[in-house]
C-alpha cells in the first residue's frame, strides 16, 4: 500500500477575497516534546496559576457537560467591581458598571467583536505599525480597510531614542471621512514603549469624537512609567475610548482565553450581541473570578517579572544594545534584515525567540534560567 500523502481535497468554493488575502498569524515557536528548550516566543506568564485558582478551576471541571454563563454575569461583576475599586484607590471620579464590561475568548476576540460592532464594508481603521499581528487579520475580516502608519524613529530633540514608539500625530493625520476606528497600542506589542499622558491627551484632542479609539492595554501590569496615563481615566474621560485588557500576561491564563473590554453601555451591548455564544467557558470564567479575588497575590509575581526586566535590560545595555524603552513583559531588537538569522542562531543555542519578518525580533521575560541562557545568545549577536 502506498504511504505517499494524500493530496489535500478542495471544495471548489472561492473565499471572500479578504480572507483569501489575510496574513497568517504566527504563534510562537512551540517547544518540541523532551527537548531542553527555553521558550521565551511567546508573551506569557512564566509562573503557573496560582493554587486558588487551580483550585476552583479543578472545582468547576465537573461542570463541564453544562454550557457556561453565556454573560458571564459573574466575571462581569467581579471585573467592574474591581476597576471601581482602584478608580477610588486612585482618585479618578468613576464608577464601572457591569453594562460597561464585554467579556471575550481573549482580548483578541473582543478586539473582532468590536471592529465587527462598528465597521461596515469600505470603512477605514488607523492603526499603529509594527503592532500586535493579529489587527490587520480581525480589520480585514470586519470587511474594514486597514490603515498601517508607521512607528517612530530616530531621536527626539533631547537625544531620546523614538524607534518603537507609537507615532501619535501620524496617527491622527491618517484619519479620514472614512475611518471609523483608531487603535493605540500601550505598550505597543512586541517593541515595547507606552504612550505618555501629554501625548495622548494631544491625540484624543485631534480625534473626531465620532471615531473609535481603541486603546489596547493588554500590558497594563507591566507598566512603572509614571507619564504613562491610566487607561480607566481616559476612558472615563472620553465616550469615545473602549479599552481593552486581559487576563493572558499578568494573570496567567493564557491557556484559557479571557480577555474583556471596557465600553459605554450602548457600545457594549452592540459588542455583546455579535460575541459568539457561550465563548468563554465556565473554567476560564471561574479562574478568572479567583485570579481577581487573588490580585495582591498576583501582582507581587508581576513586580518580580518587572525587577527582572530591569535586570535584563540593564545587562543588555552593558552588552552595548540600545533598545526601546520597554513597558510590557518583552523586549525588542530591531535587528532589520539579519532578524531571521539571528533568530535562528537563538533556536540552535536552545533558545526560543519571535522574529518578524525583517523588521526585529520580540524576546519574552522568563523564568531567570531563561534570560540568563538568552544573554548569553544577545551577547553572541554583538561579536
């Protein structure tokens, strides 16, 4: 009997010509089973959950022939109480109300649901580039044109370096009659810098009040810029900003697909009546109950996370790099056309990284063994 492979079969049916054109999105590179392999490809937590909510994860596991709470009414709940709480903890005159919370399989869905809420076929959406990969996919399927300005460069006039930042007056120039949506990546995936108070507050000013604004704060924990704005306040401030966060990075559920925007009631009804039913399953609701009830918790994990970023940037600027000035859990080698080379070099030193393209290459903060064997490899780059 032959073991060729089979040809794939085909259905003779044409794709919509943007899904046919879309990019692929390309997940981290997946370590291979029982090799000694640091996986740094990926933004993810390095800490596995915590017992509480392994706890009530391992509580709802019997539950699982029920479809979950296709609201989320708890989650919901949980969450707006929360952001009320730190609103009051930090001075900003707001209150959250559930209305104003849209849970999603990850903020990348609810990013989908948003752009499918409000874009109709022909309008435009402005966003930031290079940014989070998975934007022109969901623009091009809501049937929007996606509108890439790119990032800043060079240096400012105090000698600051700009590569990597978002460049927020482009931004505001690329909107047009037709553009609907705007978004504003902080920090910006994968180079790493957040936008500052001033800046932002100078772009919300330019923006129609009738255009979206996007503002993706899927980093918000491993933010310590004290210029960097606090996204509930800007929401508060303008009906025209939805922000969107999750509980992939800081609270370590990536494997579980949670994410949730913060939008005006109106907005978030029209959200929530495209979501796709019962998306977010009863575990992921329950693990991110517990993971809110455990915050503190969490979040000393977090500043640890930080304090070895700071310590891997500052063995990196020892090593001679100079890099973006990084707000999220990653850092960034702008490393143009020897990207893929050096990513290779990486892989074969047992080291996992994210190359895009020809334009740099994303590295993960990790477990400190990790950083430590990526290090090595960086210093190798400069020889």
């Amino acid at each position: 009997m032959s073991t060729d492979t089979p040809a794939p079969r085909t259905s003779g049916i044409p794709l919509r010509h943007a899904v046919a054109a879309l990019p692929p999105y390309v997940p981290g590179a997946r370590v291979e089973p029982g090799a000694r392999t640091f996986k740094l490809s990926s933004n993810e937590n390095p800490y596995p959950p915590l017992p509480s909510v392994l706890e009530a994860i391992r509580e709802g596991a019997g539950d699982t022939h029920r479809y979950p709470d296709m609201y989320a009414t708890e989650l919901t709940e949980t969450i707006a109480a929360s952001l009320t709480e730190h609103a009051a903890a930090a001075g900003i005159p707001t209150t959250v109300s559930p209305d104003e919370i849209v849970v999603g399989t990850g903020s990348v869905a609810v990013l989908a649901h948003v752009l499918q809420t409000v874009c109709d076929p022909g309008d435009e959406v402005v966003v930031p580039w290079r940014s989070f990969e998975a934007y022109p996919i969901a623009v091009a399927v809501s049937g929007a044109t996606f509108v890439p300005v790119p990032l800043a460069s060079g240096r400012d006039a105090d000698g600051t370096l700009l590569d990597g930042r978002l460049d927020l007056p482009a931004l505001a120039a690329a909107i047009g009659e037709r553009t609907r949506v705007v978004v504003v990546c902080t920090p910006n995936n994968p180079t790493g810098p957040a936008v500052h108070r001033a800046e932002l507050d100078a772009f919300l000013a330019a923006v129609p009040s009738d255009v979206l604004v996007l503002l993706d704060e899927a980093y918000v924990q491993f933010v310590r810029d004290p210029e960097v704005p606090d996204g509930l306040a800007v929401y508060a401030a303008h009906p025209n900003v939805v922000v969107l966060r999750t509980f992939s990075k800081a609270y370590g559920l990536a494997g579980l697909r949670v994410g949730y925007a913060i939008a005006r009631a109106d907005l978030a009804a029209g959200v929530r009546s495209v979501s796709t039913p019962f998306g977010v399953s009863d575990l992921a609701q329950r693990a991110a109950i517990a993971s809110l009830h455990a915050q503190d918790e969490l979040m000393e994990r977090v500043d640890a996370l930080v304090v070895e970023r700071a310590r891997v940037l500052d063995e990196l600027r020892d090593q001679g790099w100079e890099l973006p000035a990084t707000q999220g859990n990653f850092v960034w080698f702008g490393l143009g056309d020897a990207t893929q080379e050096r990513g290779a070099q990486a892989r074969e030193a047992g080291v996992l990284v994210r190359p895009y393209d020809s334009d740099g290459i994303r590295v993960t903060i990790g477990e400190r063994e990790a950083n430590d064997a990526f290090l090595r490899v960086a210093a190798s780059w400069r020889r």
